[in-house]
C-alpha cells in the first residue's frame, strides 16, 4: 500500500519538500545539540525540563484521543464513524512516534536509551510510559493497517483485529493516565502534585485531539475526493465542547484549592504563570492567550448554531488546539519547576536549536501524517463508490 | 633422577594446561572465596545509616563555607562553569528563608535570617529520585547513602524533577574544560550526566570522613543515625535541630543546628 504514497500532485510533493527541509533544518540542530550537550537549550539547573517534554506530553492527549472515534464506532456501532476512525488511528501513530522522538532529542545521553529496556526498573514511571507508548504505537499500527487492508480489498477485517481494537480502548486511557503519572507523583512539586492530574490530561486530551482531527477532515476534504462527512465531523465538534468544557472545569478546581487554602506553595505556580513573581512574568501573556482562546472558543462552541456552521468550528477548534497547546505544551512543565525547590525564581525560555528541533520533530510527525493519510485517501476514494462493509 | 622426553612433555603440557586455566582461581570461586574481594577494606568507615549534622553557629565567616565547598568541589571534579544556567554544585550556601520555605519565620534573630546555610544531597530514607530513576543509575545503598552511576545515566533528568530538595546538578555541556585541577582519583563526568553529592562514600571505603566534614572545624559532624552512641544521634539528642522539608515523608538525613547554644551569635 505504501506505493500511494509515491505518486501525487504537485502540491502533495510540495508540501512533502516543505516537511523536509524543516526535519532537515531538525536534524541539523540536533547534531550541534549531541555534539555540544543538552547547553544548547534554554533549560538550566532549576529548569530542568522544557519544551521537548512538554510538546511529549501534549501529544500523548493527541494520540490517545483515537480512542474518541473508536469507541464510538466499535463500541456503540455509530457508522458515521466508519470512513474516519482510520484517520484517528493514524493520528495516533503520527503522534506517539513524536512522542517517542521528543524523549530521546531531551535525552542528555541518547546512545544509552536501551539501559530502559536492560535494566527494567518498575517502580519508574517512566519505565512504565515507555512501555505503554511502545505499546500503543504497536496496536495502532496493526489495526490501521489491518483494516486498511480489508478495506482496500472490499473485505470486512478479519475477527481477530477486535481483540487489539477493543485492547486499544483501555491502553489509550493508560497512555495519558501514565504520564500524568509522571508528575502527579512527585513530592515537593505542588503544581503538579495533585489528583486530578490525569483526569485533566484525558480531557484537554479528548479536546485537542478531536480539535485537530476536525482541521485534517476539513483539509483532506479539500486536497482529495474523500469527504469524511459533515455528520461525522460535528459529532466530532460535540466531543470538542464537551472535553474542553471538562477541562477548563478541572482547571478551575485546581485555582480553587490553590486560592482558597492560600497555602503558598500551592499558589506560588499560578501566580507565577497567571500574574508573574518577583518581576518575572515570561508566560503571562501566553498563560492569558490561552485563558481567552478557551472562553472564547467555548462560546463558539457551546451555541449550536455557530458550531453548525464548519468554518466558524473550524476556527474554534485552531482555538481550542492552541489555547491547549500553551496550556500543556509549555505551562504546564515550567510551571512545575518556578519558582525552584528553593521558592526562587528562574525563568525558563527555549533557544533557537531548541526550537528548530521541535519543530523538526512536528514535521517528521506531520511527514508520517501525510504518508499514512495519503495512502488511506486513496483507499478511501477508491472505495467511495462501495457499499458500507460493517 | 632423570625423566625422559615424554614424561617431561607431559609434565609441562599439564603446568601450562593448569596456568592458562587457572584451575586455583577457579577453585577459588567454586568455594565463593570471589566474593571477598569486594570486602571493604577493615579500615572502612561503616553504619547502618550515615547521617549529618550541620551546626550552623560554629560556621562564622563567609571564608569558612567557601573552604568547605572547596574541599568537596576540588575532590570531586565538580566544574566552576561560571554561570547559573549551566551550574554544577554539591555543597552550597543558600540563606535561611530559601533553605526552609515553610517553616522560616519572618520574625527571627538577624544572625539566623542572614546567616548562609549550608545545602547537600539529604541522602533520603525514602528517595524519590531513586523512585523514578527509569535505569537504576542512582541508588539508595544499604548504608543509607544515596549515590549514581554515571555510567549508566540516560539523562533524562526525571531524578532533578523528582527531588525536593534541588540537590541535583546536571551537565549540560562537557564540564572538564572547567574542572581547574583535576583529581585523578576520582571520575570526572562527562555531558549528558546527573551527579551530586556522595557523603564521599570513596572516602568513606578508606576510613576517611567526608571531606566536608573534614574542613569544617567540627561544624559539620558525620555519623550513623542508627547508633545511639555516635557522634550524630549525641548533637541530636541535646539540641533542637532542623531538617528540610520533613513533612513530605522522604525522611532526610541531614539536620541543621538553628541557634540557642554558647556558640550563637
């Protein structure tokens, strides 16, 4: 099937060569990063973490948000899913694939990454999340390909594919509620020390996921033949507004009890995000962006009517995916480290080579994206004209 | 006596067999003799679990900590990188009100507020960096002492998320350029590696106390916790001490002596 993906327009090869030179610039910043160290970054003693984990653990919610089409469709049989779950599977494997690559650009030691694997440590929780991110990606390979395939040859997908189908409905859950883990379980890190870490995780997940989904239906329907649906598409709007709802919910629960108790500790963080410490205030007016893009979004979303219209919820879901993205994708990790162990405050801003790399790993995950999707679009419109196989 | 050519063939072949065998190490092994020699040596400083007092009023001046940093820094190729971003440090001075957010009052003697603290590895009862190393590259050994392996380190850096106490430093760049003098006893480290503070445990396996300690002029006192007669548990037991952070359970070992003795002020 991968020979779909060599044939296409113009427009397909140039957005393709766009990609490359971005991993390419990726790449190059990379080897300056081995070569002179994890230096080249903006994180330091008391920031210890940055943006590559940061962008990890936002497109862990990314990945595990396939799980909104395929329960759905698998569980409760809502055939308007059918065209579009393999678009969710795809994106899942795209997004864990990052995932896989931001941890090991944020490795200070990359050629040791196997010790995970020879010295299996279980009481890690990262030991943990690598097994479940590998483990992930592996079903989503198997079942997008499998069904792909069964597709393709006008058969419906062999039994045994929904044993890992229905396998991926909890192992999804896993993925995001073991990386919440990771933070949630640290002592002296009151930003991150709380319950509700991993609930929030999963629905600023099934929110920015779905979001993006949204945008790639949108684009795919006007870069191909293959229309996946207007229904399928707002049912995918509902999940937005209900997921963000969620989360800006489990966001306020997290300023109640840091204001209300008024234990310093507790406040300290948001302070610092919301309003700046000590004349340090980098992320405010990001921390701000992201607040109004979610209100604001919100009420788009919430009103029927204006999310009936696509593209005024396409430009809610962009919104929801960037109000998420500064949100998880950067505030969340720094506010974890500012201000220090020592209640001082360093602030934290990625460089250049950093960012270069970030964006080097975006693309080769949107390289993966459009690969997969290419091949799948053209099963899809080849098979337009078939009846329903389920 | 004399042997002839074959017995004396027979004779060399089977010393030479048993040299390249080495059938005495062997048996050596089968008797598990192998293990002694990884013994320490008698000389070794041993304990159930080290601890560390630090009393805060037998330092006096800005010299005396800088000496003690000193003596651990240069023994231990800790670089002098000379900006905080990339800083590598395993005994520092921090003031009262950083070195216990919490607990420091506002209202305390001047010579408390302003007076530096010193700030190391606690060496935990219950380490969370070891908790979350994915590698087992740092580990809590049976003495208490909480130590690294810089050989097996990914760097990824989970241990300076996880300890409560910013006793972590990582390297962000290749640090022996910034090492002055070095040391060839002990491992330099290399990018892309955690490190911090040992209770000189290299020390500790000669019979020599930390070297801290050593330069501290009885300041900073060093011994096993679970010993009712050792030096640490006699500070203990008559005067009121700190540590940081107890209430988040990781059981520190090291304790600060605030004030109220002859040696105040």
């Amino acid at each position: 099937m991968l020979d779909k993906a060599l044939t296409g327009s113009k427009r397909y090869w140039t957005w393709i060569i766009i990609l490359l030179g971005i991993i390419g610039a990726g790449v190059i910043s990379y080897l300056r990063q081995f070569d002179y160290g994890l230096g080249v970054t903006g994180m330091s003693r008391d920031v210890s973490w940055g943006f590559y984990i940061s962008q990890f653990t936002f497109l862990v919610g990314v990945a595990a948000s396939a799980v909104m089409l395929v329960i759905p469709y698998y569980l409760h049989d809502y055939k308007k899913y059918g065209k579009i779950v393999i678009l969710g599977e795809f994106l899942a494997i795209a997004a864990v694939t990052m995932c896989v690559l931001f941890i090991f650009v944020d490795l200070g030691q990359p050629m040791r990454v196997m010790n995970v694997i020879l010295h299996p440590t279980p009481n890690s929780i990262l030991f943990w999340d690598a097994m479940v991110l590998n483990g992930y990606l592996f079903i989503n390979l198997i079942v997008g390909w499998v069904t792909l395939t069964s597709d393709r040859k006008g058969m419906p997908p062999p039994n045994w594919i929904k044993f890992f189908i229905y396998l991926s409905i909890p192992w999804a859950v896993s993925i995001h509620t073991v990386t919440a883990f990771l933070y949630a379980g640290l002592p002296g890190r009151h930003f991150w020390l709380t319950a509700v870490m991993a609930a929030r995780f999963l629905a600023s997940a099934f929110a920015s996921g779905p979001a993006l989904l949204i945008l790639l239906c949108l684009i795919v329907r006007r870069v191909s033949k293959f229309d996946p649906g207007y229904e399928a598409i707002q049912s995918l709007g509902k999940t937005v507004t209900y997921a963000m709802f969620a989360n800006v919910f489990l966001l306020g629960l997290e300023f109640f009890t840091a204001f209300y108790s008024q234990i310093p500790g507790h406040m300290h963080p948001f302070v610092y995000l919301y309003a700046g410490l000590e004349g340090h205030g980098k992320l405010v007016p990001l921390m701000w962006a992201s607040s109004i893009l979610a209100i604001v979004a919100l009420i788009m979303l919430v009103n029927p009517n204006i999310r009936k219209k696509e593209g005024m919820l396409a430009f809610a879901c962009v919104m929801v995916f960037i109000s998420l993205w500064i949100d998880k994708g950067f505030g969340l990790v720094v506010g974890g480290f500012v201000p220090n162990m020592f209640e001082r405050v360093t602030e934290y801003w990625p460089t250049l080579p950093e960012t270069l790399i970030t964006l080097g790993v975006w693309a080769i995950g949107f390289l993966i994206l459009t690969v997969l999707y290419k091949i799948a679009i053209a099963i899809r419109e080849q098979t337009a004209s078939w009846p329903e196989l389920h | 006596m004399s042997i002839n050519r074959r017995e004396f063939l027979k004779l060399a072949g089977t010393s030479t067999l048993i040299g390249l065998t080495g059938i005495s190490a062997v048996e050596e092994i089968l008797k598990g003799n192998a293990e002694a020699s990884v013994l320490p040596s008698p000389a070794a400083l041993t304990a159930k679990r080290w601890a560390m007092v630090i009393d805060i009023n037998k330092i006096g001046t800005k010299e005396e900590y800088e000496k003690i940093t000193q003596a651990c820094h240069s023994i231990h190729n800790v670089p002098d990188i000379g900006n905080k971003k990339d800083e590598v440090k395993w005994i520092w001075q921090e003031d009262y009100e950083h070195s216990f957010p919490g607990i420091s009052d506002e209202f305390v003697p001047d010579h408390i507020k302003h007076k530096p603290f010193l700030l190391l590895c606690n060496h935990c009862a219950k380490p969370p960096c070891v908790r979350v190393c994915p590698t087992k590259a740092t580990f809590k050994r049976p003495d208490g002492i909480v130590v690294m392996d810089y050989h097996r380190c990914i760097g990824c850096r989970f241990c300076m998320a996880a300890c409560p106490y910013g006793a972590r430093s990582f390297n962000w760049r290749d640090p022996r350029p910034f090492v002055k003098e070095t040391n060839p006893e002990f491992p330099t480290r290399t990018k892309g590696v955690v490190e911090k503070c040992t209770f000189c445990s290299e020390r500790l396996a000669k019979g020599l106390k930390p070297a801290c300690v050593e330069a501290s002029n009885g300041a900073l006192i060093f011994g096993d916790l679970e010993d009712p007669n050792s030096e640490v548990r006699k500070v203990l037991s008559t005067k009121y001490t700190l540590r940081r952070k107890p209430e988040i359970g990781t059981g520190p070992s090291v304790y600060y002596v605030i004030g109220g003795n002859e040696h105040a002020g």
